[in-house]
C-alpha cells in the first residue's frame, strides 16, 4: 500500500476511535446529570442507561469519522 493511504486509514481509525471514547463518556455524563437532579424528569428514568451509552458512543464514532475525513479532504484540497 501507499504511505499515504496508510497515514489516512490510521488517522481515520484513530480519530474514530477518539469520538466513540468521547461520545460514551459524554452520554454517561449527561446520564450522571440527569440522575443527579433532585427530581429527575420522566424521560430520565425511563432511559436504559446501556443504551444510551451506546447512541453516545455511535455519535462520537461517526463525528470522529467526518472529522477525520472533513480534514483529510481539506489538507488534499490545499495542496
């Protein structure tokens, strides 16, 4: 393979894998805070906390995606 294809499918996998820690970690915050109120709405706790973890952890990985490929392309464009 070409060195450059190489830098790009590690930069995506690596950004990738940056959003899917980001977004799980941001969804658990979010669900902390949301349980930590001292009335918690009913959409709060009927959330199943595994799944939303997962909805967050997807999100990150898909903006960890784009972002990768948003800045690959914009790097390619201006050379």
């Amino acid at each position: 393979m070409d060195r450059k294809i190489i830098r790009l499918c590690l930069f995506i996998v690596s950004c990738s894998a940056v959003g899917l820690v980001v977004g799980g970690t941001a969804a658990q915050a979010e669900l902390n805070q949301c349980l930590g109120v001292a009335t918690p709405t009913d959409e709060c706790l009927l959330q199943d906390p595994m799944v939303k973890t997962v909805e967050g952890m997807g999100m990150g990985l898909l903006a960890g995606v784009g972002a990768s490929v948003g800045a690959v392309w914009q790097i390619w464009q201006n050379k």
